[in-house]
C-alpha cells in the first residue's frame, strides 16, 4: 500500500512540475507571470548570440561557446516555478605566451555543467549573464553582451561588446586564498570586443 501511495504522489509531483502553462516572450518580467508559465525565446532574440566568440587581452585569448537551451525548468520556492529559454557557455583561457590552456569547461554538455548563463531577455541590444565560479572559491561575476551590428558596406565581423559590470561572492573558509581579491578569475573583468568566429 506504501508503494502504490508513493507511486501516485510520485507521478503527481511529475505531472505537477511538467504542466505549461502560458507561453509568454522571454523578456517577460518575473512579476507579470503566473506559475508554470514558459518565458520562451519566441522572437529568436538569444541567436544572434550563439556561437563561438573570441578575445584577446594581454596575450591571453578567451574563447566563449553560447549554446542556448530550452524549456529549462525554474523552481523558486515549492508554490512558485516556471520554464524558460537561456544562453549557457562555456569557456577557455590560453596563454599566448606558452600555449598552455589555463582555465577550461569546454567539456560542459549538461545545464549544470555550465558556469554562465543568461538572465531573461534582450534589452537595448544587451544580454545580462550571471557567471558563478563554484571551483575558485565561488566568486561570481555578472557581465552584459552588448549586440554591435556589421559596419555598413563592410565585411568586418560580426562583434560584440563584453563589459564587466561587477564581481562579488562570499569568502568561504576553506577558501586556499587571503581574500577575494586574490582569488584568480578566468574571465577579464575589463570591457573587450568579442568577435565572432565562423
């Protein structure tokens, strides 16, 4: 009897947190929906975005790979939930000096594998990420994309604006380092322009 009663609750608690609900566009802002909606990428507005893109900045080049993912599943407490569409990526750092590969998760292929990802939609041609270094100590970062267009007439790539718009993060105790400020980060904190590769 056991069982068959957590059978039932089981496949409630699935049928549950697997109902859609409305479908509104991705840049819908959190308070204007309902539980169960699906914030999705309905005007396409992550692709210009996906890709591979590269930077270089003191001779290191940083190399990021946007993926987007949908119909990801957002629980923010047990009465309130929603699906959306975002952007992951994965990145590498390599010094140019050596060749040598200094931070990578060009391996990620699960959503949780992932480091970044976006928040919400694209406003005024800008794209807002959260990155979250749980290996360094868990510092985080949250940087924008800012779209820049082709220059007219021109065969110049395709770029965008990457600006830093703040670190921050909890000093934990087992952290091997003195403060956060000396904790190594594998991204620049500078704005660079990234361009995108064929």
């Amino acid at each position: 009897m056991k069982n068959i009663f957590r059978t039932i609750l089981f496949l409630y608690t699935i049928t549950s947190f697997s109902q859609v609900g409305t479908i509104v566009p991705l840049n819908t802002f959190y308070q204007d929906i309902q539980s169960g909606t699906y914030r999705k990428d309905i005007n396409n507005e992550l692709d210009p975005f996906i890709g591979t893109w590269t930077m270089i900045k003191d001779n290191i080049k940083y190399t990021l790979v946007f993926q987007k993912m949908q119909h990801l599943l957002v629980t923010y407490s047990s009465d309130f939930y929603n699906y959306e569409d975002r952007l992951v990526c994965k990145y590498e750092t390599i010094d140019l000096n050596t060749n040598t590969i200094i931070y990578s998760t060009m391996n990620a292929t699960l959503y949780d594998d992932f480091d970044i990802e976006s928040l919400g939609g694209v406003f005024n041609g800008e794209l807002e990420f959260d990155f979250f270094d749980t290996p360094r100590c868990n510092r985080s970062m949250r940087f924008r994309l800012y779209n820049m267009s082709f220059q007219p007439g021109t065969t110049i790539p395709y770029q965008v604006m990457y600006y830093n718009f703040g670190t921050s993060g909890y000093f934990p105790e087992n952290c091997p380092y003195t403060n956060m400020d000396a904790v190594p980060f594998p991204l620049p904190l500078g704005s660079l322009v990234l361009t995108k590769q064929p």
